[in-house]
C-alpha cells in the first residue's frame, strides 16, 4: 500500500511553492543576464559605422594610389566601384559593393578636399540621432 501513495503523490504534479520558486530563480538569472545585453545594438551599429569608414578609407587611399587623386565631391563614393570618366589608370573596383547607408540608414558624407583633412577628404556619419555636428557623429578626423 505504501507504494501506491508514492506513486499517487507523484502523479499530481508541481505544487504552486515549486512553480513560485522556479519563477524566482528565472527572474533573478534574467535580472542578472539582461542588464548585460542591453544597449549592445547601439553599441554594434557604432562599431560597424567605425569599420565602414576605416574600409572606405583604405578604397580611397588605393584609388589615390591608381589616379593620382581621391575622387571629387562629385564623384562621391561611387567612384570606388563605378569608374568616373576620364580616369585612364582606374583599377577597380576598390570595393565589393556599391557603398551602402550607415547603419542608422543615412548616407555616409563624402567631401573632398575636405574641410578638417584639407590634404585629403573628410568622410563621416551623422551617427545614431541622425543630426550633422552633434557629439554622436562618427568621422575619419576625430583621433580614437
């Protein structure tokens, strides 16, 4: 007979203190894991921006290498994969694929001569608040 207790106390299931305590151990875990991956997709979309415009700079500076110049304003960014007329040593493509957005979805900002770098070109991001000249910009002038 003892045997069929077990067995019957067994066959009910989890009491409502055991769900409540699973609960608490989950809550506190997630309390202590969350905090840690909050905020690391600003963080990621910074660090792309960074190498997009790290990666843009060595084209450029190949493209310089090829035509004795960086490409104008005009020509932009799209002179790295498309070649602008009159270019007799053009060499590329310098990159892979047409230059897309930054990560916040807004062209990067291509100026040659530039106005920080005037021996060469500025390029930069208006940054995750999508604003030029605001503190969350990211450019190739400002030392990291």
């Amino acid at each position: 007979m003892e045997f069929r207790m077990i067995r019957r106390y067994a066959a009910q299931g989890f009491t409502l203190i055991e769900l409540l305590l699973v609960l608490v151990i989950l809550t506190a875990l997630a309390a202590v894991v969350v905090p840690k991956f909050v905020g690391r997709g600003k963080q990621a979309k910074i660090v792309q921006c960074q190498t997009d415009i790290s990666s843009l700079g060595t084209a450029l500076g190949a493209f310089e290498v090829d035509n004795g110049r960086f490409p104008t304003s005009a020509e932009g960014l799209a002179a790295l994969s498309v070649m602008p007329g009159g270019l007799t040593n053009w060499h590329g493509p310098y990159i892979e694929k047409a230059v897309v957005n930054d990560p916040w979805g807004n062209p990067y900002v291509y100026v040659c001569p530039g106005t920080h770098n005037t021996d060469s070109y500025d390029l930069h991001s208006f940054g995750p608040d999508g604003q030029d000249g605001t503190e969350d910009d990211i450019d190739n002038w400002t030392p990291r």
